[in-house]
C-alpha cells in the first residue's frame, strides 16, 4: 500500500467514526417535539385500504412502508415526531414488538432494513424525528428454550425463574418474570455488552433520534445509570430517552428518570384522567404541579400523554368527546413532552389491550372536527414553541370546573364540565403578563378575541369548550 492509498484509508476510518458519533438529539431538543404514538402493525399497510382485521391479538399487516405513505396524514396535524413499535424480529405472536427474538434483524413482518431506513429518511426530509421503542428487560415467551434467541441463549443469561406477583418489592420485579417473559439478567457482562453494543448498532445504523424505553422498574438502577454513562451519554452523545415506568408516585419515576434523563409522567396521566375524565376538582392539577416542582430537577422533559397501548383510551373511560377535547388541549401546551396516540384524532375508544390497539387504515379521515382540531392545537403549539418551550406553565386561574393557564405567549382555558350541560362559565383574567392593549385571538374561531384593557381581559366558556388564545399580529 503507498503513502496516498494509507492516508486516504485512514481519512476514511476517521470520517466514518465522526459519522457514527455526531448524531444529537438531546433532551432539551426533544422538548419542542410534539410526538404521534403509533403501533407500526396497526397504523398503515400502505395502500390506500386494508382489510379489517379479525383477531388483534396477531399480527394485522401494517408495514414501514404503511407509515412512510401516510406521513402527510401525521404531518397534517403538525406533529414533527413519531415513535413507532419495536423494530425487531419477535417470537411468533409479537405483532407489539416486545417479544424480541434476533436484536439484530428487522422484523420481517414490518418490512425490511431498506424499508426502516427508508422511513427514517423521509422522516428526516421532513424535519419529522424519530424514536423507536426498546426493550432490556426480557425476550418472547420461549419458556426455558433458550436456544430459541439469538442473542441471548444460554441459561445464564437470565435471571432464575420465577414470577413477579409483588409490584412493591423492587427484588421480586427485578428478578423474576413479568408475564412469564423471560427475564434478562443485566448484570451478567455478556448482557450488558450486547445490549449496549445493540443500541449504539440500532440507533446509528437507522440514524434514529431518540427511544422509548419499556419496563424500566424492572431492572435495577445501576444498570440503568451504567447505560446512560457509557452508552446514551457516551458512545451517542446524549440521544434523549423517555422511559416507562407504570407508577403514579412522582418520587417512584423519578427515581428512573433521574437516571436516564426522562420518564413518562404517568402521575399527571392519573391527574387528567381525574380532573377531566371523572370531572373532578382541577385543584388536583395544582396539587400535582406543586408536587412535580418538589420532586423532578427538569419536569420539562417528561413525556405527558391521556391515551397508550397499554391503558384504556380515554373515551373509553367516558364518551364524552368535549371533556376529551379539554384534555388534549391541557396535555398538549402543559408541562412536558406530548405524546398523542394513534386514532384519537379518529375518535377512537377502546378498552385494554388489545382493543386499544385497532387498526386506522381505512380511517384517514382528515376533514373528521377532531383531526381539524388536532391540527389547530399541534401546529399552534408549533408555531409558539420558541416562547413554550422558553417558559413555564403559569396557573392563571382555576376553579373546581375550571383551569386556565399560560406557556410563553399562548393563554389556555380548559373546563371539566362536559357538553351535556347548558353552561356558560365567565371569568376575568387579571393575573397576566399580556401589555394593555394586547388582543388575543382564539385558534378555534378567529373573530372569537378579547382585549387587554385596565390589566384585565374576559373570557366566556360555553357548552363544555376549551379555549386558546394568542396574540394578534
């Protein structure tokens, strides 16, 4: 080999190692993200119809290509971020993604590497981010066949059998199976090693933006705090990750997302589906705010959401489509990260898993009042988020029926009251930063403005509405 043909080898080897290692997306980028949850079986199978599906509990037929043609439909209402299912080969059954059986290999069902990558590019063309859901605790249901995975077929890979029946017992979620899954043993080196290794492979090779983590209580904390140094900081410079930790104790998840930089707030999921769902008092949202403040160092990054795969949708909790309005409202320009679930721009009101999880092909409706609305509350949010995502949510006043609130520049009314009452609610705004003279306009209604005048401004609810109001141009 001569001197050029050396030096240009060696160019070579350094440019695609700063290739590997200049992907960012941070936490605090992730914060003027609006994020679409979608389950990648159930979402598109790419034509413009599919068949019904007869059984979810399997697979259904939605691909990555299925997404990639229906990215203007996700566009339209203004999300720039989507996280779709687990991408790897599963177990027979795993239509979710959760039953991993080859870390390695895509799974055939959702398509092809080609076809991954091929949805992450167009995303990117887009300025759509994306962030792919992961799982470290366990494998699919293969019982003690542990020759059945790839990566992880010996019997020390996993922790011994046993059952998790005490979700207070940090040991017993630890160290046994949830739903008979068997559990990986993190501590073993060989794990951790490849499952490290796999992430850096996954996150650089699909030019990925961000992951999902699920069941994050069920492995301890010291490998969480080894990932999140050697691996999330390290080898991908800070990549944001929101975990899952099923818990409505805000000093329980923060213990997770302490370590791991972010948490879904499934606290505040309780909170709303109170105060909203159950029309209960909105000094709950008080209540938990204050206590956030005291819990999390940047309550900002927590991925706030009303709607998953894996709990009931919210009309499903009730049908009222008004009240369901004012939670979205509330979770999409409150504190936080929001996550917006598949099919509720449809209308969508399944029970548990699987009914929550339906198919959306042949639902692409976006001329629905509830696709319109959606597109109304995630592009406005867009188009503020420099000054949201600048500022803290300010309480402006609140009632048991009301709660009303500002981030930056952008003045919310939510109320609890529903759509099947005839009532009007009226109240001043005095506690404000708006100048005299300001007008503000409601996004819903354009000649629906009021005016800052002696420091204050009126605001009339009807029929169970939520109002947003900006500032005229």
């Amino acid at each position: 080999m001569n001197k050029s043909t050396l030096l240009l080898s060696l160019a070579l080897i350094v440019l695609s190692g700063l290739t590997a290692s200049v992907h960012t997306s941070t936490k605090d980028e992730w914060k003027k993200r609006t994020i679409y949850q979608l389950l990648t079986d159930r979402f598109s199978v790419g034509g413009p119809n599919g068949h019904e599906c007869d059984n979810l509990s399997n697979y259904c037929g939605g691909t990555f290509n299925g997404i990639k043609s229906q990215l203007d439909y996700i566009q339209g209402m203004g999300f720039d971020a989507i996280w779709i299912s687990p991408v790897v080969e599963n177990t027979d059954g795993g239509y979710h993604g959760y039953w991993a059986k080859d870390l390695y290999k895509i799974n055939p069902r959702f398509g092809t590497e080609d076809d991954l990558r091929s949805l992450v590019d167009e995303c990117h063309k887009r300025d759509i981010w994306v962030m792919v859901d992961v799982v470290y605790n366990h494998v699919g249901p293969i019982d003690t066949e542990y020759s059945q995975i790839k990566d992880f077929n010996k019997p020390e890979h996993y922790h011994t059998k046993c059952q998790v029946t005490n979700f207070n017992d940090p040991g017993n979620m630890e160290f046994c199976r949830l739903s008979n899954l068997p559990d990986l043993d993190q501590n073993h080196p060989e794990v951790h090693k490849i499952l490290s290794d796999w992430t850096v492979w996954l996150v650089e090779k699909f030019n990925l933006d961000g992951l999902r983590i699920d069941t994050v209580a069920f492995i301890n904390k010291d490998f969480w705090s080894a990932l999140k140094k050697e691996t999330l900081e390290g080898r991908l410079k800070d990549i944001y990750v929101v975990g899952e930790v099923f818990d409505g104790r805000s000093d329980f998840i923060n213990q997770y997302g302490s370590i791991i930089g972010g948490v879904l707030n499934y606290p505040m999921y309780y909170t709303v589906q109170n105060v909203y769902g159950r029309s209960e008092s909105m000094y709950q949202i008080r209540n938990r705010m204050y206590e956030q403040d005291a819990v999390f160092s940047d309550a900002d990054a927590l991925g706030t959401f009303i709607d998953n795969h894996d709990n009931n949708r919210f009309l499903n909790l009730q049908g009222d489509w008004k009240l369901f309005m004012n939670a979205l409202t509330y979770t999409i320009f409150g504190r936080g990260i929001p996550i917006v679930y598949y099919g509720s721009e449809q209308l969508f009101n399944g029970a548990h898993d699987p009914f929550n999880r339906e198919t959306l092909w042949n639902k692409f409706n976006t001329q629905s009042d509830m696709y319109k609305f959606m597109s109304k509350l995630v592009n406005t949010r867009r188009n503020h988020i420099d000054n949201i995502a600048a500022s803290k949510q300010v309480e402006r006043y609140i009632t048991d029926k009301l709660y009303a609130f500002t981030r930056g520049d952008v003045f919310v009314a939510t109320t609890n009251v529903g759509s099947y009452r005839d009532q009007r609610i009226e109240f001043e705004v005095t506690y404000h930063e708006y100048a005299e003279g300001t007008t503000l306009c409601n996004i819903f209604y354009e000649n629906d403005c009021v005016k800052v005048q002696n420091n204050k401004f009126p605001v009339v609810l009807t029929y169970g509405e939520s109002k947003v109001f900006v500032p005229r141009k």
